[in-house]
C-alpha cells in the first residue's frame, strides 16, 4: 500500500515537522521505510531510511529538510526485500529542476514502461514505479514545456493503481488514478494546504478536511488551486483479450475492510461505519446460538460490535493483545509457533470459559493463526467457537498494490467452506456475502478482483507472475 | 510497581529465555527497566540494563545467562529518575555465596534500616529497597544457618509492601508481604515451577496456574516445595501514634482497577470481571441519558463494555488509539499540547456526531488529560460529554509503591466535584463511589489508603516526605 | 580523491571479503564513506554507506554481497556534505544488465555533459560523476554492442582526472586517463585477478603486484585479460583560449607527498623513498644550525628522516600524536583551540627543553594548525623553532579531485614567504622547492597544477568556481 | 593497570568537561571501561560505562555530572571479562555521606580482606579492589570521626599496588601505596588542582606540574593541601615464608618500557629518554653488522632511535602501522593469521629489499606475532632480520596489576634465548640486559619481579593462582 502526504505553506513556514506528524499518523499503511523531500524553491532536501516514522527521522533530520513545500511517504513492502533504494519520495535532478515524487499504488505496466525506457538508452537505479514515472515524465517535459499537459501525457500511459505527489520546486501535483484505486484527499487551515492518503492525517494536525480527489483528477497546488483531468478514454474502456473491463472507478474495498484507519472517511463512507455494517450483515447471513461474541484484536473489533448489536449477543473481549511485541523481539523457535500466539494475544478464562463464543475477525488469508487462536479460545475454556469473517473469501492475487501471499498460500483459493471450517478448527464458520459487503459499504464502484477474479484494468502484463 | 518471574526447572534446562517471555508478558508493570539473574548452582549469572524487556535483551545475552535457576525483574519508576544501578534483580556475593532479590513493592521503613546498616558500616551502592533487605538478609544468615529462619528474621523487620524474589545458587525463595499489598503466584508445567507477579505470564507459558501466595507466606521452591509463614504478629497488629491499623490483608485495589492486565485473576478474582462489575456499578450510581457509551482506549475499555451493559446504551469505540508512539517519538512543541493528544487518541466523527456521549476512564490523576479528551470528543461533534470514572476520587499518596503525583498536583484532593467538572468541561461526571468499588471487587480485604487517607501500616517513617 | 578497488576470483569464490580488506588499506583515500558491489554473473549486490570501511560493514552483509566478480570504493569528500547518495559504487539497472561504476578523480566537464545528457530527457539521482559516466556509457552501448567500443566513445568525451571500475556482470573494466592523474595498478595470485589505486592492498592481500596501468589505458578483467587504448587524439593536445595544456602524462605530485601511503609505489617509484628525498632536498635548500630534527607525526616523519640524515642533525621524536582521537571525540570550545591541538599531539618536554628544532611536516594549508604547533614547541621549551615544509607553496586550486580549501583560505596564495613565517612564528621557515621536489620524486610527467597554475586540461568548464 | 585522574576546583566550576579531557590523555592506561563521580558538596553524580572515553561520554551526560570535585578512570581489564559492574569510579552511601573510589593497582590480599569482611556480615556487588577499600574505610570511619586516621588505618591492611583516589562530598584524598608501585602526581593551575596517574594529562590541559607523590603519601586536596603518611612500619619490612621482602620503593619498569606514554615523565625520569637509552644499551649489548635499524611501530620506535644513534646504523621506517584498525574489524579467519598482521603492519620493500635489517620492539611476550612480523620483513626482501628487544625476558607473573599471559604462554619462561631465537626466526636476537634496563632507567628502586621471580612484597596470598 503506503501512505503519502503533502504540504503547501501559504504563509512561507518550514512544512517537515507537519508532515512528520502527517506520515506518522499514515504509519498504519506502511512500517517499512519513510521519508520526507521539501522544497524552498531553489533546492529540494530529503531523507529517506528504513524503519518507522519515529525512527527514521529525529530532530536534527527534519531541521534540515528546510522548505515551505514537501511530500513524504510511508513504504509498505510490495515487492523485494527492504532495500534503502526504494524507499520514497524519489528526487532527481533533471533539466526541469528537482523532482521529487511519491507514490501509492502499484502499476501493471511498469516493466513494459521500463523496458521501452531502457531501450532509448535510459538507466534505472531502483526499482520503484516512481523512478519510471519520474523518466516519462522528464520526456514528456522535453516535448512541451506545459507541465500539465507533460503530466497529463505521462498518466496516459500508466496502467494500474496510482495515488501520486509530483513536487517541483515551486508546486506539488496531487493525483488519483482514473480508477480511483487508491484514496486521496485535500484538506486545508489558514496557512497550508494539504493531501495525504486519508483524511485521518489531515484532522489529526486540526486542518480541514476539503474533499477526496475524483478519479482521474490532477490537483494543481500552489499560491493558486487549479484542477485538471487525466485526459484519457481509451482506459477508461479498454477491452483486452476478451476480459471485461470496467469502465468507472473502482476503489480498493480493501481500503474499508482493512487496510484504512477506522477514524477516516473514504469517498464521503465512513471507514468505522462500513466495518460495523459488515458486523450487521455477518450476524444477518450467519446467526448463531452463542453467548458472547467476542472479536480477534484489534483488526476484528468493529466487526464485532456490529455483530453483537445486530445479533443481541453481548460483546465481550475474550483476547487481549500485547501492546509491547516490538521489532526486537525475539520470537519463540520452529516448534514453539503456538506461543508465539499467545505472547500477542492473551485469552480471559473468565470470559471464555463455559462460554459458546461467536470469534469475529477482518479476514482470513493462510488460516494458520486463525487455527491457533481457535484452539488457544478452546483451551480457555470456551464450548465452542464460531468464526466469522468480515470480507469475503480472497481467491485471486492483487495486482493493485496489496501483498498477498500466491494463490497456492490463499487457503480460500483451493477450499470449499467446509474444509476450511475443519482446517481452522470452528464448529462454524461464515464468511460475509459478496452482496453483504457491497450493501455494508454502500457503493457499488468498488474494485473487487481478489474476491471475484474480474479486474478492472487489462492483465495482460503480469501474465508471468508466478500466482 | 514492578513486576517479578521465577523459574526453577526440574529438568535442569536453561530457563533465561522462559524468564523472557515471562517478563515480557508482565512489561505492562513496568517499562524502565529489566533484569535477569540465573544460577547454575554453582555461579549467578546476570545482565540489567534500562529499556523494555525486548530492548535489554537480545539471543547472546540470553545465552550467556546459563542456569536452570532464574528470577528477572522488570522495574517501574518509583522514584528518582531512570538509573541503571536501581535496576533490579540486584546480585550480591557474600559468604553465604550468591543472592539475587527482585522486589515488587516499597517498603515504608526502608530509610531506617538503610540508616542503621549504615550506622553498623555498611554501605550501599543502590537506592534500592533490594539492597537494604540483601544486607539485612546476609547479617541474619551471620547468626543463623538456617536460611529459612535468616529470611523470617529479616522479614519481621519490614513494613510495607513487598512482593519478594530471594535467589540463593540452588533455590528460589518467592515471598508476599502479611498485607499481601502486590500480587504473587504459583504456577508449573511437567518441568518447571514458576512463580510470577500475575498469572498471565503463567498462562502465557502454556503452564498450569497453581494458586496465589496467601499473604504472609514464604515459599522454598527447589527439588520440593515447602511452605513457611513470616511469623510476625507484631506487624500484622500495631496501633501507632493512634492511628488505626489494619489487621488483615489489604491487597492494593488499584492492581484491579489499572496495574494488572485484564486476562489476570488476583487472589482468585478476575481483573476484567471487576472491571466490567465497575462498569456496571458506574452505570447504576451515575445513569444519564445518552446515546453512546465510549471508552478512553485501552485504559477504559472494559469499563464502558459494563457502562453499556447495564444501561443498555450501545457501546461505540468513539476514539482511536494510534500504536506506533513510542520512545523515540518527537513530541509537538509546549503550545500544541493539543496536537499531542491528537496523534495519540483520534475521535471517529462518525461515530461521535450530534450524539450525547458516555465517556468512559478508569481514573482521573492531574486532569489535564481529561480536559483536552472531552475537548477532542466535543470538535468532533458531541452534543454533550458524561465523563464516568472507574476509580473513586484519588486523595491521598500511596505509600507502598504506586507512582503519584504529589497531593497538589492531584486534582480530586483539593476540588469538589463541581469543580473538577467545569474544569474538565464535562457536562456531567461520575466517580464510581467507595461502597461500588468494594462491590464490583467482591472483596472487603483491600488497601484504600489513596481513596481514603487511611493506611495498613504505620505511616510515621514517611512523614518526611512532602506530599 | 577516494580509493577504488577490484577483484575477478578465476576460482569462482566470493571476493567480497576480499574487497573488504582491500578497501581496508586504502582507508586513508577516504573516510567519509564506503561501499561494495559484486556479481554472480546473473545479479549485482551492493551495500553502500557513510563511515569507515569498518563501520560500514559487518559479516552479515558481507555474506548477502554474493558473487566472484567485484569492485569496491572508499569515498572522500570533494563537494558537498556528507550524503548516502553520492557514495559509490554506483549500481544502475539498464538494457545492457546491472552496470556498477566505482571512481576515483573529478571530471572538469561533467556539469556540462550532465546538462547535455538532462537536456535529451535523463534525470540524475546523485551528484557523482559516476552516474554522469553511466548514462553516457549506456547511450553508446545503444549505439554499438562492442562494449570496448563504447567505453572507448564515452571516455572520449570525459576531460580531468578519472581512474574507473566499470563492472558489467560478467567482467571488470578498469581505466586509467589519458593523463594518468590518479595511479591504479593490477594484482595477482593464482585464484584472481586485482585493480588497487596503490599496491598497497594488493601486497596486503598477499598478491603479486603485476604493474602500473598506463596513462590512456583500459583493461578488460575476465577469463582473459585484453589491453585496450582510450582512442582520443584530441584530448591530449588541446588547445583552449591559448590555454598551454599538456600532450603527456601528468601524475598528481601530491600522491607522492601526502595522499598515498608510503609503503606504495607508484609508477615505479617508491612513496616513501620520495618523502625521504625530499627531506634530503630541504636540508640542501634550507640548512640551519639546530640541535634536533623533529616532525610533525605522523604527516612529516619520511621528510624529517631525510633531513636528519643529510644535516647530520639528530632525528628526535618532538611530538607525540594520539590515536584515539575519533569521530565521537567532544571538540573543545571556540576560544580552547590550543587545547584541541595539544589533546592531539603532545611535546615531548625532555626532548625539546633547551634545544633548537627542526621541525618537518608534509605542507602548510591554512596555516592555523602549524601556528598553534610552533606555540606548543615553544611552550615545551624550545629555543628555537625551525619550520621546514616537503611541499612547495600550494597557490592554486585542483580541479581534478583534491580537495583544497578556496584561494583566499590558502596561506600561501595571497602571501610572501616572511609573511607566513611571521604569522606562523617559527624562526625560520623553508620550503622545498618546484625542482627539488621534481628531483626528489624522479619524473617529470607531473601534474603540478596547484604549484604553479599551470593546468594540464583545458580549464575553462570550472570558470564559474568561485576560487 | 588503569589510569586515575581528580580535578578540584577553586573557582568552583563544573569539572567533568577537564576529567573526560584528562581521561582521554590517559586512554592508552585502560581502554575496557571509562567513568566519572563528580561531587558538588552535597550530591555525588557519577556515570560509567564499557568503551573508550570517546564512546563512554557524550555531551549530555557531562552536562549531567555536576559539581565542582571530581575523579575518573579508565579501565585495563586485569581480571574477568568486560563487565559493566567492574567499572569505575565506584560509588557508595555510607552514613558518612556518598564516598568514590578510583583504583590503579592489584592488592595481593583482597580475596583475604574480602572474605573477613564477608564473615562480618559484608556483601559485595562487584569484584573491584574499590568495593572492599570501600567497605574497610567505612568500617574504620565508624572507629574514629577523623578521616585521615580512618584512611591511614584503611591503607595499613592492604598489601600490593595502589595509586588511589576517594573522593568525599567536599575533598578528594591521593594515595600512592609504600612500594610506589604505581605513578601518581599533582598538578595544578590558577584555578584548580589536579592529581593524574601521569603527567601527560596535566600538560594537556596546560596546568603545571607541581611534583610525583612520594611512595607512602596520602595528600588530601581541598581548599587547602595537606599532606600525610601511610604509617606503616610493618608492611615495608615485612619477612613471610622465608621470602625476601624488599623494604624501599619498588616502581613497575613496565611503566617506563611499556605502558606510560613517551611524554611523561615518572617520578622525575623522562619515559621517551629511557626508552631512547635502552636502545643504546641495546646497542652496546648486542651490535650487529647491518644496513638499517627499524622499529616494530609504534611500541618500537624509540628503542630504534636509541639504537640508531648509537650503532650509527641509519634509522629507517620499514613498516608502517594502520591506524585503522578498531573495536568493529572483521578478523580474518583463523588460517590467515598472517593476512591478519598484515592488515595491521605494512612492510615498505623499497626499505627492505636486500637490507640486513635490526628489528627493534619493546618486548616479547608469547612470541607469535614477533615470527610472524619477521617473516613478513623478510618476505618484503630482507636479507637478515635481527631482532632486538627493549626489555630483558619475562619469566614470572605480575601480582600487582599487569595483565600477563600465565607462566606457560610466556615464551621466555621455558626456553633458551636460542630456542626462541629459532621459533621466532629471526637471524639474532638480544634481549636488554637486566643491569642495561636499570642503566637505562637510572634508578634501582624498581619492582622487576616479573624479570627476576622476586617480589618486593610477600606472595602468599595468590598462591591459589595457576601461573
């Protein structure tokens, strides 16, 4: 995934330290890397390292990343190893001045576009989507000098998921995908504009929250807003192989179930409400006979609440997580897997005991912990567990930027419900409807390609992946 | 507070990396140090350093602490500021060989026996109540061979609370003072016994909780298991400069209102059972109209989950906690107070607009906290905020080892009620009162000395000190 | 100036620990940073970082450096800050594979190929030269898939002093200018083929020392070595805005005087007996009556020895120099300069009291440091101080990688040679002369630049360096 | 050994800042551990940590060490491994206020001291002299109030070598033990006095030296100066087991040959001129026909000089030493202990070649690394080594705080000078003679144990020991 973030200082303020906290409160989209470019018109300063927000940066850092323009980016492990190299914003310097872009999301075509590139004699020196985008682009800016029609003539070639900041030395461009992939918004106080991946940032520093880019739109941000569109129809429509390809939006339904902070709005839908819903609709499809509902914190929480709400069976937290599971930890051996659980999640006997509990959770991918927090929920004492799954069962690999283990690792690619069921250990099991997750969210232009297998851009390009 | 983990292994094993995960599973007692001392049997080996438990410790240290004996500490600040050498377990050599003691607790009278070593030549290296019970410990060992009789004769001469680890090279002595003020228990496997401040960690180990150490005893924990008393009648019955003192047990309540974890049973009682039972008193001695009742995440969690229950308002999560603040996190400067508490804790609009609000806490220190929650729930749209404590009013300091602020700085002692809301800006607040607490506890046996002025012990030694 | 490094293993065994050790005896080439690259003939890893060559790698990431092929670079400061993303070797991904670049020089043109190569749509991610010489050498690869010849048409294009590692998956390009600034040399033994900047590493390694590249040479490192030519006519008899430039080689003189380590041959001549010489020709062209010679450690001890041994004046070590002086040490304050130098070198009382002193070192830039010197002797009780220098006056910049402080800092730029000496305040003050060190280095192919102005490029591409 | 070095300041300024000056000057005497106890009349501040003073100390902590009155220490590890609790100063509360100790020394019957005041009830924390010094002054303390008395009664137990200082609230005491094993001196300037292990570290800080203490001397620094005497008949002629036991001063040679620093000055004896003179002895005892005099750097060069100027063999540099090498060096592997010298010393064959060479060191110890340097000399083209050394052969072990190998290891302690002649390889080889050595020195008060198996006080004690 990652997370980015933007400022734009009307009043000629240092902008590092507001995106710090912006990036840190983004952190839940990605732990990898992070780092920060800002401009003060002449010259572009940045940092980038591995490691968390907190960590990667200190005082002394952003003091001197000086400008009243920047753009930073939380890393989320797509694909590779953790390598400095592709941590973001990505600067280069180029005839047009300093470049520095960050970006969300993850492009279909980025090999090809690589390739071509490299054939006119261009080298690369990581291998992140932005170093692509930063080529084209600076060939786009050597056709005309109008960066916005550069821009506009880079974005039409890229096929896939992109939420982006482009910062020059004197502007940053905020961009979102045609698709509307991945969420971007604006917001703004007295001094400053912003974007960043989730609004959740933008409230968090008491800045107002404007609106969410539309897909496809190019945000202009300067001492002036101006707003353009990605000019582009034949991928709005494309039909390639035979494969039925959508022609509107198709935000990430990931986003709400998962991925997004609970305390953000997506598209004008509340994160918080839609899990809830999912709770309800879970409760309505797969009722039970249970005496607590009980959910696997903390990514099962609201789901659980809804259920109990819709269901009348009282909440109640069966687990405790252990807050203090770190990077340095030092996990159990080989054949201790089962308390390397229990050091993260702590049953209560005296809530689970004697108890038939309904267990709630986001997802299920291996099913391997899942297994182990049955039987960790049994051994507490509980009668019986039934586990219910706020997302539908994931049967085709992302290639929009969520890392998902290959279809041979999904356990619902290969299972039918009822293996599934054994496998974990539940005396029942329930995934949420297809339908129950679109009426929970409530829109219907939603990309929805891990649960169906019907993806909104043409694929042809990662036919080789190994999934 | 502090919290204490032994092991002492049958099978002759290495039991540094159990005593870890013990002590990881107990950080949530104390996060400024952390300690491990082993015996081989024939040598102590031990490593003590600030930090948390996966801060201190990595796989060489762990490897270096050889012994199928071990005791580990991790250490809360009590006073002063954070100081390697009052990292504990504290090791001496003597010509009784090794001892290791790891203490839970502060001791009352400990400046009087520092002083009268003192005054007979020894000389002390720590302000560790650790050290002062060491030398008393090695002086009667001088008269006595018998240990058990050393360690009793030692005992007699303490007043206050102490949860006690002695370690000699072949044996473990587990301690918990006539009062039974801090917790301590018994738990063992096929292989080990374990003896630990909560029987989480015991859980968390995948071994069998065996019971709690009444007040006043003394475990022998080596190839058997003997149990002796602190015979010290004395103690258990002084009347001092008129003041009333207890006679029984007075087991601290704020280990079930706040110190220990949820999953944890003390003396035969659930800590979540008690905290939901407080929840539900709150709601019977303070109902309000309202539409949602929401927790302070973690601390009042469990506490509006009984809120709720009782007063049949639903339960919301209104406030999001963020995970990643951690050590290294560069705080906002003096005048963004606010933001502060933003990146920590972020309201959920949609959850919280034009609602009337149940806010649920376990406790109110300085209040300034408080103040800028109920500020934060309000921005977010709250048409009215009921704040709900789950502690009655804080009056008095704690004597025996729970780290207050001085009675000044404490907002319940000098205010009423009225005034402590409008200060707070809540537009109602409930403290759960003294007879609810009791209840919802389910045992009469308690220290209230901070809710009441009234003490356990003798509190003269202490007058010094400028509360 | 930097150091570079490579090895080809005939054996096929890993060579970065080779590498590593290499690197390790050119450290005095560099200390702001380090880095290696090696090939397995299908991948290139490289691991790159600030610091010495000891900090910046571990066994761990010497193990993940995979490959029988490598090159490997020390990094000193020429312009701008410390910074990650100028340190070498510098690792592109191209249509041609992985190409690793590792340099030691500093090219006059690359601003203006940098612009040419922007201007046609690259973008830069460092400021090295390397990156410069990376896109130029892909452009050509476009052109013709000879590599020779494509090397060879990018070095064309190159003016100032490059000593190059070009590492493609398969093979080690290593090259020499036409002016052959830099020295680089090649190595054997009976499992690889090695490329030092000095000798030195390569006898460390215990290899056998082949020979001297030649000015304009390039050697390809694989199965088999080929000798190749830099075909460039033009570039070694230019004449630019009645510029005199120089048809023949043109060696840094200061390699032999200060830059490389002594226990180096360069050329054929032997460093240290270079320094030797010149001491010799300082004490022909600047004799004095004193009783001890004694030098500046450890900068100017070959140069006292041999003036000792000309003047017969016995050699005496005057001053002492610490050696733990390092990167953490806590400088004294502004107005404690004089303690800065003493907690660095300390006179030797029982050898200076009473006695008049020769005292030797390597060159005098600024000059602060040499006044502070002349001070402590003196204050050791010294009667007389006689500062004599194996460095002619340094009056111009060098623009071909060595790093000099502006011509207003020089001392010597602006002032006659009584001026110095008052300003140092020794007795008396010589330095060797433009012949004498000509004679004492033993060949005339030198590039002489910052002695006398004289360039052996055209100069006019640095015209905008404010000197 | 250790070095120790006190500030008291008149003016009452913060010392600290002129310790970790002075510390750093005696880094060479102790580079395990670095500590500073400062006192500002009322409270001792102290810090202490593994690492060299660099790495110990950084800004923030100084800042920290408050107070006008302070001591420091840099650890030599002469027993056990690294061990935080082993470093100093040590510090303790005593009812006669805080007291710190620093130690440069080995007392012969500590384990004796150590175990009575175990008996009477003692325990210890670390296994430093410092802590039972500690304990048997505060014993004398509760004795008589006067503290003078107190530390005279300390001293007269304690058999071995100690240069002292304990520091009160208000005074730091100076002691060097009856056999003046150890240096110690004062000095002082305008506003502070200063009492160092040597007197590098007072010219350093640009104070003057005042004098060396006298064997026997307690001096006592404060607003006033007052010096006093160890009265201690007894342990000066003390006759046990039939040894002899010297009555007079017996100052460790090794200071002057191996361990103080060349720029000191020793109980009125410069170090460089005894180094410098036994190298001429050296060369009276052992003239060889050769072609250059060489020193191993840098413990060798100036017993090389010292040989020079008396043979009139001319003085070369045939090695040169790598200035690199530090704490994190990956160590080649074990069957390259020959790359690993090599790494470390690299020999100048332009020196070399064809030369019959005197290698000049100051000592051999096990013998290794000398064959391997002269197999390294004469791989470089040497056509005779001669090796020379500056101390006579080492036979016995040192009781009083060298860290030597154990009897076995020492090469010397089993074979003839022709034996080690062959396993070292070397074409001859000359050891200084034991009357040379005290030539040299100029004075016979000298502890020479280690060369002869006589020590100057009774051994009984360590017989446990397995030398």
């Amino acid at each position: 995934m990652c997370g980015i973030f933007g400022v734009y200082s009307l009043s000629r303020e240092n902008v590092a330290k507001k995106i710090y906290y912006g990036l840190f409160s983004l952190q839940h989209r990605g732990q990898e890397g992070a780092g920060i470019a800002t401009s003060d018109s002449y010259n572009i300063y940045s940092y980038k390292n591995i490691g968390l927000v907190t960590e990667v940066f200190n005082d002394e850092i952003l003091q001197n990343l000086i400008g009243y323009i920047g753009i930073g980016h939380v890393r989320y492990s797509t694909t590779g190893g953790k390598c400095l190299e592709n941590c973001q914003p990505f600067v280069v310097k180029s005839s047009f001045g300093n470049i520095a872009i960050a970006h969300n999301g993850d492009l279909l075509n980025s090999e090809e576009l690589r390739l071509e590139l490299e054939k006119k004699g261009h080298i690369f020196t990581s291998s992140t989507d932005s170093e692509v985008i930063a080529q084209l682009l600076v060939r786009e800016l050597l056709k005309t000098k109008d960066r916005v029609e550069a821009i506009q003539n880079t974005l039409k070639k890229l096929v896939g998921a992109y939420s982006l900041l482009i910062m020059f030395n004197d502007k940053i461009f905020a961009i979102r995908d045609p698709w509307g992939f991945k969420p971007l918004c604006l917001g703004r106080d007295e001094d400053n504009i912003y974007v960043s991946s989730e609004d959740c940032a933008i409230n968090t520093l008491d800045a107002k929250f404007v609106r969410d880019l539309e897909p496809g739109e190019i945000v202009e941000i300067g001492e002036d807003i101006n707003i353009y569109k990605i000019e582009n129809e034949d991928i709005y429509n494309v039909e390639l192989e035979g494969e039925r390809v959508y022609k509107k939006a198709a935000t990430c339904m990931f986003e709400y179930v998962y991925f997004a902070r609970p305390d953000s709005t997506i598209d004008g839908i509340s994160v918080y409400k839609v899990r809830k819903n999912i709770g309800r609709e879970l409760a309505k499809e797969h009722p039970t006979d249970a005496d607590i509902v009980s959910p696997i914190p903390d990514s099962g929480n609201t789901f659980a609440l809804g259920y109990a709400e819709e269901s009348k069976i009282p909440y109640y937290e069966g687990l405790m997580k252990n807050k203090y599971v770190g990077r340095t930890f030092i996990l159990p051996s080989q054949n201790e897997r089962e308390l390397a659980v229990r050091l993260k999640l702590s049953p209560i006997r005296a809530v689970l005991e004697n108890k038939r509990v309904v267990l709630v959770d986001d997802s299920i991918v291996r099913g391997t912990t899942s297994r182990r927090i049955v039987e960790l929920v049994r051994k507490a004492g509980a009668k019986e567990v039934h586990l219910r799954i706020g997302c539908p069962k994931i049967i085709s690999p992302c290639y929009y930027g969520i890392d998902m283990p290959t279809k041979k690792e999904l356990i619902a690619s290969n299972k039918d419900l009822e293996s599934i069921r054994k496998e974990i250990g539940a005396d029942s099991l329930g995934y949420v409807s297809l339908e129950g997750l679109i009426k929970a969210i409530g829109r219907k232009d939603l990309c929805l390609a891990c649960l169906t297998g019907r993806y909104p851009t043409p694929i042809k390009f990662k036919k080789v992946k190994d999934y």
